[in-house]
C-alpha cells in the first residue's frame, strides 16, 4: 500500500494539547489521524456522535427543557427537592415503624 502526505489547517493550541495527550498514551499525531481513518473505514461511519437531536447529546436535553418551559413546565430549585424528597422518606419511614408496632 503506497502512502500520500495529507496536509491540515488546524489551531496551533489544538494541536499542541492533542500531541501532548497523544504523547503521554505513546502516540503520534500521524498514528492517531491513521486510527481514525481506518476507524472510519471499518465501520463505514464516522466514529463521533455529531448529531443535533441525539437523545442522549446535552444539547438535546437543553432543548427538551425549553421546550417544556416554554409549554409551561415549572422547576423547583434543588434544596426545595432536597427537602420534598426527605419528607417522602420520613413519612415512609414513619409508616415502616407504624408497621413494625403491630
């Protein structure tokens, strides 16, 4: 198999952080860039989740919780969850010891 040089414009900071962490894996930007073609091969896919309406993509979740704002869905902060939830588990245990008496 012959070989071809490829030639990128990338960030210079990218590129530097990328070697870096390829470096401490034992890796070359060369071997790195060949793994993801022949990844892409492989799989006939490319190897990143680049979808915008990905279920599990965090963009995904932000756009369901607007929407459910917006369609007037109301949030409580977290310390009035925290605090509704451990009612729940009081008043359960309250009923578990209620239980246990008879």
């Amino acid at each position: 198999m012959s070989s071809v040089n490829m030639s990128i414009r990338t960030d210079s900071e990218l590129k530097a952080q990328a070697e870096e962490i390829l470096s401490k894996l034992g890796m070359t930007m060369n071997g790195a860039i060949n793994m993801f073609l022949n990844q892409i091969v492989r799989d006939r896919a490319v190897p990143l989740s680049l979808s915008l309406s990905s279920e599990k993509s965090l963009y995904a979740d932000l756009m369901r919780r607007r929407i459910a704002r917006a369609n007037g869905a109301k949030y409580i902060p977290n310390d009035e969850l925290i605090a509704r939830l451990q009612q729940i588990l009081d008043e359960d245990n309250e009923e578990v010891d209620d239980v246990a008496q008879i």
